[in-house]
C-alpha cells in the first residue's frame, strides 16, 4: 500500500508541472504582461512608461523563463517563470494585484467555504442515494415513473432559478433567514441555511438519476439472481447487497466534488455574498486579477489529484479483496 501510494504521487508531479506550464503559458505567452498592464490599467492609450511602471511594481519586467544578464541560479530564480509559477509548488502564491497576501486570504475563506460546501456534499450524496434507492426498489411502477420525470425536471431547471426562487421565497416573503452575508461561529448556521438547501435540491435530479442507473445495473447481475434465488427479500437484496457493490462507481462519482468542498460554489457563494474561495475566484476574474486566478487554478489540480488518490485507497475500504501491487 504504502508503495502505491507513494508511486502514486510521483505520478502526479509530472501532472502538476504540466498544468503550471500550460497555465503559464496561458497568462504570460498568450497573454503577455504588457497585455495585464494594458487591461489592468483600464485605458486605451497608455503609455509606455506606466505600462513599464505597472509591470516593475508586480515584477513582470523581468525575463520570462532566463536571464543571461544574471549570474549562477539568479539566472532561472529571477525569471517570470520562477518567481509566478514554480513558487506555487511550495504553496507560495505572493500577493494579489490589490497587494494582499493570496495564501492569507486562502486560509481566511477556507472555512466558509467548507461551512457551505460540506453539508450540501454530505446531505446531498444521503438525499440522492435514498431517493435512487426508492426508485430502484419500486421499479417499473409509477413511483419510479414519476421519480424518473421529476429528476428530468428539475435537472432541466438552471441553478440560477433554485437560488434566485429560493432568495425570494424564503428571505424575502417569508424572512426566514438573511437573503445574503455571512457571519463567524454558530451564527453561521442562519446564512448558510439556505444555500445549503438550495445546494441540495438543485442535485437531486442528475444525482438521482445517477445513482438510479447504477443500482439498476447491479440489480441485473448474477449475485443478485443468486440472492433472491435463496430466498432473501428483495429489500435485503438492496440494501445488504446492492448497495456494497455499488459503492465504487459511487465513490468514483464522488471524487468530482472534492475540489469545491475546498474551492467552493462559485454561483452560490457569490449570490449569497459568503466570503469563500469560490466568490474569490469570480471576484478575481471581474477584476481581472491573474496572480489570484493561477493560484486557483494550481489549488484545483492539486486537489482533484488528491481526490483521485483518496478515492483509489477508499476502495480497499468497500471491498477488501482490492489490492495495489
């Protein structure tokens, strides 16, 4: 296991420098710095010196990936290339174009974030697995019917109408929690309330539907025919056995979400104005703040491959005769 695990994340170093790269590419090859100046800036004729300003104060004036004029490793430490992209393997994203510090802030909106994004992962995957399962029990009756049409509906409606409807409704009509904002400690609880509820029914329908196809696929294999041949109860059947088995592709499904219990709902989190990673994100894009940007982007790839790592090792956990050579 431990040798798995440890080829594993050697695996997912010449991922992460891939993604750097690409990413730097993106921003300083295709989208030079005089480019950031030019739209940071926010006029159409700027001069050259507030261009040469702009760069020298963000330290984009210095050489892209060598500087011949340096001697001994000055030569590749004081580049673009090092000081924006391969800092961030050390988690050192440096400061944002506002001048605070993006780990700072990072660390800060965490917990927003997971105050959003956990219970809705937890409630939903429980609502989703409970409502697949009764579809799956009553198959081929009008509760699976209905169950079916009502996922393809709500699957159909944006998200948008979900937390726009539910601001309305249950902020504005009724007043039962605050339309938006956020607040520390237990007082979190009646701003994220909401969000959370929104999180979850918004999922229902691909979820449900999701999990429907997975409990049906197993349903139809010889383990199954051979339990309710011995006389088990179908409920038995379900629960003891389909369930079990159909717990890899669930765990497989659930790797997905990983990143946004850290980098958060960027829809949600910025209707209802919480402070996470991912109103962050779409506050760094509007203000076009790329130092932010590649700093997210670089978070994001490290968790999907932790995620992928967890997932893997979890499915020893469902079914022990799983082994890693």
């Amino acid at each position: 296991m431990l040798a798995y695990v440890l080829r594993r994340v050697l695996y997912a170093i010449p991922i992460l420098i891939g993604v750097n790269l690409i990413t730097f590419a993106l921003f300083f090859i295709v989208n030079t710095p005089d480019d950031m100046a030019r739209m940071q800036l926010g006029v159409k004729r700027v001069t050259p010196e507030a261009i040469e300003k702009w760069k020298q104060e963000r330290g984009y004036d210095r050489p892209l990936l060598f500087a011949p004029q340096q001697s001994g490793l000055s030569k590749i430490t004081q580049t673009i290339f090092f000081e924006k992209s391969v800092k961030l393997f050390a988690f050192d994203f440096g400061p944002a174009e506002d001048r605070r510090d993006i780990g700072e802030e990072i660390r800060a909106r965490m917990g927003p974030s997971l105050a959003l994004a956990m219970p809705v992962f937890l409630v939903g995957l429980a609502v989703n697995i409970t409502f697949a399962l009764l579809m799956a029990f009553f198959r081929a009756t009008y509760l699976d019917f209905w169950g079916v049409v009502l996922c393809v509906a709500m699957m159909s409606i944006s998200t948008l109408f979900y937390i726009i409807g539910g601001q309305y409704v249950a902020a504005k009509l009724w007043n039962l929690v605050p339309i938006s904002g956020y607040d520390g400690g237990l007082d979190a609880g009646r701003f994220v309330i909401l969000p959370v509820l929104i999180g979850v029914v918004s999922g229902i329908g691909s979820g449900s539907r999701w999990y429907r196809t997975i409990f049906l696929e197993e349903m139809g294999r010889d383990y199954v025919r051979t339990a309710r041949a011995k006389g088990l109860a179908e409920s038995v059947v379900l629960f003891r056995h389909v369930l079990k088995n159909a717990m890899i592709p669930i765990l497989t499904g659930a790797v997905v979400v990983i990143p946004l219990l850290f980098m958060g709902s960027l829809l949600t989190e910025s209707f209802f104005g919480i402070p996470g990673l991912g109103s962050y994100t779409i506050d760094a894009i509007q203000a076009q703040d790329f130092a932010v940007v590649r700093s997210m982007v670089f978070i994001g790839s490290v968790l999907y491959i932790v995620g992928l790592l967890l997932t893997d090792l979890s499915y020893t956990l469902v079914d022990p005769r799983i082994r890693f050579d």
